[in-house]
C-alpha cells in the first residue's frame, strides 16, 4: 500500500463512520422532533441532491483547482451538514441544511469526495491491483459504516451523535492535507489532442451512467434510514437492534468486496458485478413475506452480503475502460447520476410508505435493480478491460 493510498483509507474510514451513524439514527431522530415521514423523505432526498450538485461542481473543477484542495472544502461543507441535522427541528430549516450540508441519509458513503478518491487511488497503483486497491478502499468504507451503525447503541443523545459525525468530517481535513502530489492531474491534454477516443470514451461512460442510474434510482428507495424505520414499525426493532443488525450488515459489505476483487480474476468484473447484484435483490424483495422480524433480518443480512460485490468491480470497469486524465470525469459522471437517483428516491420512497403500503420500497426498489443488472450485462458483455483482454496475472 502506498502512503497516499493509507492517507486516503484513513479519511474514507472517518467518512463512512459518520455516514454509518446517520444512516441509523436519521430518520427516528427526525421523526422523534415532529417531522413526518413525508418530511423525513424531503430531507434525505434534499441532502442527496446537495451531494448531486457538489458531485457536478467537483467533477467540473476539481482537476484543474486541485483534488486536495477540494477535498478539504468538502469536507467542512459535510461537517456542517451533521452539526444542522442535530441542532434544527423544523422542516424548513431542515431541507437547505441538509441540501448545502450534503446530508446523507443512505447509510453508504456516496458522495463527491468518494469520486475523488476512486479517481485519485488508481493513480497509486498499476492494473493489475486496480481492483484490488478500490476493493480495500471500499472494506475500509464499510468498515466505518459498520462502526458508525454500531455507535448508534450508544445511550447519548441525538444531538451528541450528530455532533460527533460533525467532528469525523472535520478530521478528514488532516489526511487529506497530507496527501502528496501524485494524486493531482499531472496535465490536462487539449480538447482536439486525441478528439476520436475521447468521443468513444465519452459515449460509454454516459451509457453506463444512465444504468446506474437506473441502479440508483432502485437504490434511493432502499436507504439505510428508511430501511431501519421499516424494520422500527413493522417489527418493533430498538434502535440498539437496528445499531446491532446494521453493524452486521455492514461487516458482511466489508468482507464481499475483497471476496469480490478474488472472483472477479477468475469470472472477469462485469460477471461479478452482475452475478452477485441480481440474487441479493431477490433476497430483499422476499423479506416483507418474511413472518417474523429475525427471518426478515436474515434475508436482508443475506441480501448484504451480495449487494456491495458490484462495488470495487464497477469501479474498477469505469476506471479500466478510460484513460488517465478522464478518470475524474467518469468518476464524476457516473457516481453523479446515481446520486441523482438516490435523491429521486427517498422523497417518493417516504410518500409511499406513508400513504400506501409500508414496504412498498422494497419491491420497488429491488425491481429497478434486477431491471439494471439484465441491461447492463446485455449492453457491455464484449466491452473487456485492458488486464482481461488477454492471460490474467494470477493473485
């Protein structure tokens, strides 16, 4: 591992603990202070869809201004996010807080400094570790969204838990500003240098966004927080249940993506992610059938254990298929229409929960998910990243 490499872990491991943390307690603390469901749905599509906007600006700047430099900016935005979301109780306030904070209630840390960092990691290593070092990244991700879930036992207040997520995000601004140079752009090539490969790489990234987005959209119906509010009203669970369930599910997330980075040598990236994404929403989509809530919680501990093997694997597809110096475009692009999706999603996810049936998301969501694997594999099964093109190295 190289030390920019270590540097950037560190600050995903504090990020993700503070998303981990939210994505629990969110929507019972909101809900807990007068805000409605409904209410709930707007704020956590309002945070996302601040995350969509920064996701749009950093990927249109970030190159050019420098990838530490906006770092450090993001993560003092987020710090502020947290610090609104345990300080202000009314709706209004609440939705441009949360907005302008980035907010995220999804319980999975997918953001704008995330596309920075996807794009900045496979600059420290070579191809045939790419998969490797992004599925290392995202254990330490999840790692931190199980810590953070776990936090959420903890007998403190609301506020002082959302104090404390302010400070994780205020803690990044230190590995970040450690971070050498080898992470930036070393140059930027003219826009008629190379106009042909850039057209091609240009139209399959906007393919693969609007999949993902497809993917996201499934995804914005199924966030952690509204997740643990089903589990909360349908089954009675306490908030140190959900803390225990989402620390588990959080734990299996961490273990599949290195289980993914070791199938996909052998099966190839675009059969791992498709593979493992497809029977885990299948497992989610049985588990309002389920008659009781510890066999609900084994089908959804069942479905996270596949659901985060696409993860690396994607990554590693988007950064394999386009050159060095459009990998902050693709990152941004793709990682921006998902973000998209998942502030689509909430806000319709909490009307209908309200107002039709409780676990309505969860077969809706895990439609557009199955929808999104089928097209994907038919649209890129002959497009092969460089390291599959020929005899893979063995691990």
């Amino acid at each position: 591992m190289s030390r920019d490499g270590a540097l950037i872990y560190i600050a995903a491991l504090l990020r993700s603990s503070a998303v981990g943390l939210a994505g629990v307690i969110l929507a019972i603390a909101l809900t807990e202070t007068g805000v409605s469901v409904t209410g709930t749905g707007l704020v956590i599509g309002a945070g996302l869809a601040g995350i969509a906007v920064m996701t749009l600006l950093t990927t249109a700047v970030a190159d050019r201004l420098g990838r530490r430099r906006a770092l450090i900016v993001l993560s003092m935005l987020t710090a502020l996010g947290y610090i609104a979301a345990g300080s202000i109780s009314r709706t209004g306030w609440l939705v441009p807080a949360a907005f302008f904070g980035m907010l995220n209630g999804m319980g999975r840390d997918r953001g704008p400094a995330g596309m920075l960092e996807q794009a900045m990691l496979p600059e420290t290593t070579g191809a045939t570790r790419r998969t490797w070092v992004l599925a290392w990244y995202n254990l330490a991700l999840d790692c931190g969204h199980a810590l953070g879930g776990l936090a959420a036992a903890l007998a403190i207040s609301h506020g002082l838990m959302f104090t404390s997520c302010g400070a994780a995000a205020l803690l990044c601004v230190v590995p970040y500003a450690a971070l050498s140079r080898r992470v930036e752009v070393a140059s930027i090539p003219a826009r008629d240098a190379a106009p042909q490969h850039d057209r091609e790489t240009k139209r399959a990234v906007m393919t693969l966004a609007a999949l993902f987005g497809i993917d996201s959209l499934g995804g914005g119906f199924l966030s952690s927080a509204l997740i643990a509010y089903w589990f909360f009203a349908r089954y009675g669970f306490t908030e140190r249940e959900l803390a225990v369930l989402f620390f588990a599910a959080r734990m299996l997330n961490a273990a599949s993506h290195v289980a993914a980075a070791w199938l996909a040598r052998r099966i190839g990236l675009l059969n791992t992610m498709v593979l493992t994404h497809l029977p885990s929403s299948v497992l989610l989509m049985a588990a309002p059938a389920a008659a009781s809530g510890s066999l609900a919680a084994a089908l959804f501990l069942g479905r996270e254990s596949l659901v985060e093997m696409d993860v690396p694997t994607r990554q590693s597809y988007v950064m394999a298929i386009v050159p060095p110096h459009q990998r902050t475009y693709a990152s941004g692009v793709t990682n921006l229409t998902r973000t998209i999706g998942w502030a689509v999603g909430p806000p319709i996810a909490g009307v209908v929960m309200q107002y039709v049936v409780l676990a309505a998301p969860l077969f809706i969501g895990g439609s557009m998910k199955i929808l999104y694997d089928i097209i994907l594999y038919r649209s890129f099964r002959h497009v092969r990243p460089p390291e599959e093109a020929g005899i893979l190295p063995t691990a």
